[in-house]
C-alpha cells in the first residue's frame, strides 16, 4: 500500500515536471510559434502516453491492492477467528474461575454468617446473662441496704464455708447457750480448747461513709464511725459469746467482706489490737477458711487419739491369737515328730522281718542242698549212696 502511493506521488511530480517544462518552451519559443505547436502536440503525445501508462499502472495497482486486500481479509479473517477461539476459551476459563471463586466465596460468605450467627446467639445469651446478672446485682444492692438481710446474708456465706469445710458433727448453726443467747456457729472442738463461738458481722454502712469521703474532716468522722462499729461488735462478742466452762477462751467475729477485712488490718491496727486483747480473732472468707481446714485436722487428730484404746485392744488380741497359733503349730510339730518316730520304728521293723526272711529262705536252701540222693538196690534193700 505504501509503494503504490509512491508511484501515484511520482506520476504526478512526472506531470508537474512536464508542464513546467512545457510553459519553459513556450517562454523560450514565443518568436517561433509553429515549434511551439509541434513541440506542444509531441508534448500532449508524450502526456497521453503517461496517461495511459498511468491508468495501466493504476489499474495493475488496484487489481495488485484488490489481491492483497482480499489475502490481508483472509488474514485478518483467520486471525480473527483464531482470536475469537482464544477469546472464548480464555473467557470460559475465566468464567470457570469467577464461578469458582464465586462458589467458594459464597460458601465462605455461608460459613462466616453462620458463625457470625452464632457468635450473636452467644451475645444474645450473654446480654441475657449481663442482664439477669444486673438484675442480681441490684437485688444485691437492696439485699446489702437492708441491716437485717446483710446479716442473713453473712449468715448464709458463713454456713457455706463451715459445710464445705467441716463434717456435720462438727458445727452446730444457731446454737442456743446456756445464757439463752444464740450465735450464728459453734464449733465442737474437744477440751482443750472447746467449743468456739462463730458471728457474722458485716458493718458496710460505716465502710461505704469512709470510701466515699471527700475530704479528711469527712474521712476523719467516718472512720470514727468505722472504729466505733467495730469496737462494739467486738464488746459484745466478748461479752455473749465467750463463756468460761462452756465455749473456749477465745471466739471468731466472721467478715463477709474481703475489702471491708483489708481495711480494717491496714488502717485500723488498733480495733485490731483492741480485738486480740478481747481475743475475738476477726477473719475474712478465706482466713476463715483457712481457719476451717486447721479445725478440720485437729478434729481427724482427736479421732485418732480416742480410736488408739481400740486399736491397742484389738492389737492385744491380735497377739493372743498369734500366742494360740504358735502353740498350735508347736503341738503340731510334736505330733509331726512322733509320726515320724513311729514311722522309723516302723521301717526298722519292718528291715528285721525282712532280713529274717532272708535267712529262713537261706537255711531251706541249704538243707536242700545237704540231702543225698536215694537209690534203689536188690532185695528191696533201699540204701543211700
């Protein structure tokens, strides 16, 4: 495509050259007008001729451009074939994977909401649980504001920790003294030290004053009011609780609260000392606990001690039995013994009679041995030889 235009191009600058020339003689030969003419006609001669040498190569290249038009057609046809069959099998791969990645992609998307289902369903029940759990807890709240029902609940965790620590004929709930008074547990313990007195005590109202002080006057009256509740509880542990010949020398004041027991050991050394000095020991759930499992051992200790006179009884007649058996075997030796004597008597009697035996045999043996043969001799006479 890019020669022919070159001809056509040439052609023209052929023709363009021709007519110039052309103007050039007509310049030059203006006093010679009969030169012009025949130079004119051999010059349309000349341009015809190219004209027609032209067309001729026009045509040739159209017929040329036609031949290779309609091979760059088949060409392009092939290529367009042999690219749309590439098209087709690249987009059927490729729609393969989409679909794939589709198909895995939803099964994803499925598994993922499922357990995002799942994890909402636990949400759900855990907001149900924050709820019921709030609703507990503001009942907690009403439990804790009312003086008598936080006693009962510091009752109830105290019951809690004795059963889980002690066997039930070790403790006694609501046990009435001698006195009429009533505490919350006692204790069996053997003498010493005895029975030893449990109550329940939980002063919040003089804690939450003291926590939520906002200065020092404030701080300063509420842990005056915090010393004084507690200086009180100890007076009447000390004066109900601690009866000499029926309860031990000593008895425990229960905290159902570990902050109000971590304050009170340290910033109040003193209504700490005040309760050594009464010997009303102040424990906290896990001091108490603690407390309990001592308890525990001394009582399997105790045990021990009073099942000891059976053991030595049963010890001493174990041996009695062991003394008879011994002496059993030792008659059984002596019989064993004098089997074993009559038995050697026995085979001693029985080498005699056996060695007897023998000789009698022996001596038959001989006699026939000694006897001479009889013979018969005339006469009648019988003599021996």
């Amino acid at each position: 495509m890019d020669t022919t235009l070159l001809v056509v191009i040439g052609l023209v600058a052929l023709l363009g050259v021709g007519a110039l020339w052309a103007v050039r003689l007509a310049v030059k030969s203006r006093a010679r007008p009969t030169g012009l003419v025949e130079e004119m006609v051999r010059l349309t001669e000349i341009l015809k001729r190219g004209q027609s040498d032209l067309d001729g190569r026009l045509k040739q290249m159209t017929e040329n451009q036609a031949a290779t038009q309609a091979g760059l057609t088949d060409r392009l046809h092939a290529q367009e074939r042999i690219l749309s069959k590439a098209l087709e099998e690249r987009l059927s791969e490729i729609s393969k994977r989409v679909h794939d990645g589709l198909e895995k992609s939803s099964n994803q998307t499925s598994e993922t909401m499922g357990k995002l289902e799942a994890r909402l369903a636990g949400i759900d029940e855990a907001q149900k649980n924050i709820q019921a759990l709030g609703s507990q807890i503001v009942g907690l709240q009403d439990i804790l504001a009312n003086k008598q029902a936080r006693g009962a609940f510091g009752e109830v965790q105290l019951e809690d920790l004795v059963r889980d620590a002690l066997p039930p004929s070790a403790y006694v709930f609501q046990a009435t003294l001698k006195s009429g008074r009533r505490v919350d547990c006692l204790l069996r313990l053997p003498n010493p030290p005895g029975a030893i007195a449990v109550d329940a005590k939980f002063p919040l109202e003089s804690y939450r004053e003291l926590r939520e002080a906002a200065d020092d006057a404030a701080r300063k009256h509420a842990a005056r009011g915090f010393r004084a509740a507690f200086t009180q509880h100890i007076r009447d542990i000390e004066s109900k609780y601690i009866v000499p010949g029926e309860t031990a020398e000593s008895a425990l004041m229960f905290l159902p609260s570990e902050a109000v027991y971590a304050e009170l050991y340290a910033n109040f050394p003193d209504v700490v000392e005040t309760s050594h000095k009464a010997k009303v020991w102040i424990v906290s759930p896990t001091t108490l606990m603690a407390t309990l499992l001592t308890v525990r051992a001394i009582l399997k200790d105790v045990r021990m001690h009073e099942q000891t006179a059976l053991i030595q009884r049963e010890v001493g007649a174990m041996l009695k039995d062991v003394a008879r058996l011994a002496e059993r075997v030792r008659n059984l030796g002596r019989h064993f013994r004098q089997a074993r004597e009559d038995v050697d008597q026995i085979q001693i009697s029985t080498e005699k009679v056996t060695h007897r035996g023998e000789k009698i045999e022996s001596l038959e043996l001989e006699e026939a041995e000694t006897e001479a043969p009889v013979r018969l001799v005339s006469g009648g006479d019988v003599s021996k030889s």
